[in-house]
C-alpha cells in the first residue's frame, strides 16, 4: 500500500527543535550501521526514518510507529560524518506524534496506568505477597492527587486521552 505523501511534514519537522539538522543527510547509511536496535529488528533503520521525513511520509513515521524502537544511545549522532543529529530528530518526530496522538497501545497503556495508580507498572497482590518472604517492606500508596495536578498542567493526561481516541 503507497502511504500519502505530506510535504508540509518536512518544515514541520525541521521547524521543531531538534529537527533542525533533517537536511544535512546525504543518506551515507553511517546511522544504520551504527545503530544497536537496527541490528536486532527490520522495524527500525534511523537512515529510512530520516528518508521517509524528507519525502513527507508522515504517516509511514507516525503512525507505524518506527520512531518509538531508538533507544536514544547516540550512536548514530556520534558517527554521522555531516553532524546530522539523529536522535534529536527521532525526539522531534516524537513530539510531533505525541502532540497529534500517536502513541504505541503499549505507552497508552503505562500513562494509563500511571494516571489512574500513580505507577506505570500495576502491583498485582501475587507481587505485593511475594515482598514479605523476601524481606522487602510493604509498598507505600503512591499519593495520586500531586501527580494527577502535575499531569492536569502537563496536558499529559489530555494528551493520553487523545491518544486513546486515536488509538480507537
């Protein structure tokens, strides 16, 4: 299926912090070749992300979720022969999709979770027994009412709900 091409998209990204060096690229491959997570799966080559930015594939990048699998090691940037930096555009690129609501299910399920329990990870009562025999103390009550105001003024827990509808 050919994804819709945006022009717009390559000011968008370059006009965000972060974004700004998008058009040093001359595609050299240094970033892939560089890049631990591109070693372990297909679904995530940095010098692809950087092309598919340049030709407007917005939806390819946002919505197919590529720009979610860089671990941030800044390999890559280090190596990158025209000072492209890469993992400051993937921060870019995840604003962007942030701000629209394109989140993957599982990082809607965590802000979910921490809005909700104040912990991105649920304790299970299988979990919270298993404390005592190893020692540990029981865990304390997270205090949901300071984090829930600093996601309110975040627009964090809108910008979840939006993902949530996106997501629909």
């Amino acid at each position: 299926m050919m994804k819709k091409q945006n022009p717009q998209f390559y000011e968008q990204v370059t006009s965000k912090l972060g974004g700004e060096t998008l058009t040093k690229c001359f595609q050299c491959g240094t970033c892939a070749s560089s890049c631990p997570v591109a070693k372990l799966t297909t679904r995530f080559n940095p010098r692809l992300v950087i092309k598919n930015a340049v030709a407007g594939e917005k939806e390819r990048i946002l919505v197919d979720g590529p720009i979610w699998l860089c671990c941030s090691c800044y390999n890559c940037q280090e190596r990158c022969p025209q000072g492209v930096e890469i993992a400051e555009i993937m921060y870019a690129l995840r604003n962007i999709a942030l701000k629209e609501g394109h989140l993957p299910k599982a990082f809607i399920e965590m802000a979910s979770n921490l809005m909700v329990e104040g912990r991105v990870v649920p304790t299970s009562a299988f979990t919270a027994k298993r404390r005592e025999p190893l020692g540990l103390p029981p865990l304390k009550e997270t205090g949901i009412e300071p984090l829930s105001k600093i996601l309110s003024v975040t627009s964090f827990s809108k910008t979840v709900e939006k993902a949530k509808e996106v997501a629909k």
